[in-house]
C-alpha cells in the first residue's frame, strides 16, 4: 500500500519491465497479484513502458493481471 501512494507522485520518462506472461489478447500478467498493483501503477507513472522478456513468456497467463494488451497500443 506505501509503494503505491509513493508511486501517485513520481513520474517516468521509461518503465523496464519484467513480466511473467505476455498473452496479446489477455494481456501482461505476473504470479504474484500484489506485484501486480505496483506494475499498474508504475505504468500509470512512466511515459513509455518496455517490456522486458523471453520467447518463453509469450502466450502465457500469470495470477495477477498488470495491464491489459490494448491499453498498452
């Protein structure tokens, strides 16, 4: 809950971000739904948001949706 008050007030030009699942229908997941609520406020903050990943991640779902596809185009 601190992290993401804290996160309200910050901005960012670029966000790397690691993720767990990337699905292009579903969305970027994680496996943890509390890292999640950070990820969605970090993007909230940052300008523009670089995935970071590996082929083995793509057409996964994780527990905790961060963001949904669509609102990342």
């Amino acid at each position: 809950e601190y992290a993401l008050r804290m996160l309200e007030n910050f901005s960012g030009t670029k966000l790397f971000l690691g993720v767990d699942g990337i699905d292009l229908k579903y969305g970027l997941t994680t496996t943890n739904f509390m890292e999640a609520s950070v990820n969605r406020a970090m993007i909230d903050a940052a300008q523009k948001i670089i995935v970071l990943t590996d082929s083995s991640k793509f057409g996964r779902r994780g527990f905790g949706k961060t963001v949904s596809y669509t609102h990342l185009t």
